[in-house]
C-alpha cells in the first residue's frame, strides 16, 4: 500500500512538462498577432468616433450658439499645428473674429481638447486629396469649406509618419459634406491614408 501512495504523488514528467510547454508556445504564436491586430481595429474605430463626435458637438454648436466654430490640429489644445496632421491631437474652439483670414488665438473660446492615440495617423484632406489644415461650421451647420472633406484615420507602425489601410488592419475615413453632415466608411485596403 505504501508503494502505491509514492506512486500517486509522483507528480508530472519532463516530458509532459515539455509538451505542454510547447503548446503553450504555439498558442502563444498564434493568439499574439491576432490579439495585435484586434487592438490597432480597436484604436481606428475609437479615433473615427472620437472625430465623428467631436465634428457633430462643433457642428451644433454652431447652430445653436450662432457662431462659427472651428476644429484643428493641437498638441497643446492652446495653438493650432497649421498642418493636415491631427494624430497629435485636436481642438474644438469658437471663432471670435471669423473670416478668410483667422486663426486660433486666446480671444478664441476653447470648447474641447482632444488628445489622439498613440499608433494612429489622423490626416485631413478635400476631395481632391489635397490637405486641409482645419475645418469650421457656420451658423447654418454647413462646413466653412467649398469641397467635402475627409479625415483618413489609420493605424501606423512605429516609425511611419503616415499609417496604412491593409488587409487585417483597415483604416476609416470620416467623410464631412458641405452641408455639415459626417458619417464614417472603411478605407479599402491599400487606399490612401494622406
């Protein structure tokens, strides 16, 4: 009986405990990049409706404040970038001196400061794919602009400037009418990301 117990006790071999770590590894392998891929579609959808809201939240603010408000790029949420670039982050503001000419300045009511995720490019362009450094909604709702335009949200490794819409990985574009009205699609793969 005593034989027995030793028996039951003994515990596993090396050579389970070999194979078990290699499944464990092959796994590993397998769930990693997927678990990758699943986070960068995560922080494309999280960037566009963060866009999406903040262009809907200027938009009626200028409708019913009867002003005209303004989103740009900002890494400080107290100046604009004076680039197409809002992967840095942006700026909701009230325009105090509206015209061809004006700029963000402190006279300008800040209404919200957005800060971008890290691995996301953010690029505004007009129809044409030319870029647009910001965007402003008159009283009426409309976009300050003559064209319609788009902001290409997409996912980018460490080192790119601008990120790529690829198979596993698509980017979303958030499209802006004349009118004012937004709305979000797919950015096929290998579409323009700026």
């Amino acid at each position: 009986m005593n034989m027995h117990v030793s028996r039951l006790s003994r515990g596993f071999t090396l050579i389970e405990l070999m194979v078990t770590v290699v499944v464990l590894a092959i796994l590993a392998g397998i769930a990693l990049p997927n678990l990758r891929d699943f986070t960068r579609r995560s922080a494309v959808t999280s960037q566009s409706n963060a866009v999406l809201a903040d262009l809907q939240y200027a938009r009626n603010d200028a409708i019913t404040r009867r002003v005209i408000t303004e989103i740009c790029g900002s890494t400080d949420g107290t100046a604009c970038t004076g680039t197409n670039a809002f992967e840095g982050g942006w700026v909701v503001y009230r325009e105090t001196a509206p015209g061809p000419t004006a700029t963000f300045t402190s006279a300008d009511e800040v209404q919200r400061v957005t800060q971008a995720k890290s691995g996301i490019s953010i690029r505004l362009v007009d129809d044409t794919g030319a870029a647009v450094n910001d965007v402003g909604f008159s009283q009426d709702g409309s976009t300050t602009s003559d064209k319609p335009l788009s902001f290409l949200v997409c996912a980018k490794s460490n080192g790119d400037s601008v990120g790529e819409s690829a198979g596993r990985v698509l980017g979303a574009e958030v499209l802006l009418s004349t009118s004012g009205r937004a709305s979000i699609r797919k950015i096929e793969s290998g579409g323009s990301c700026g």
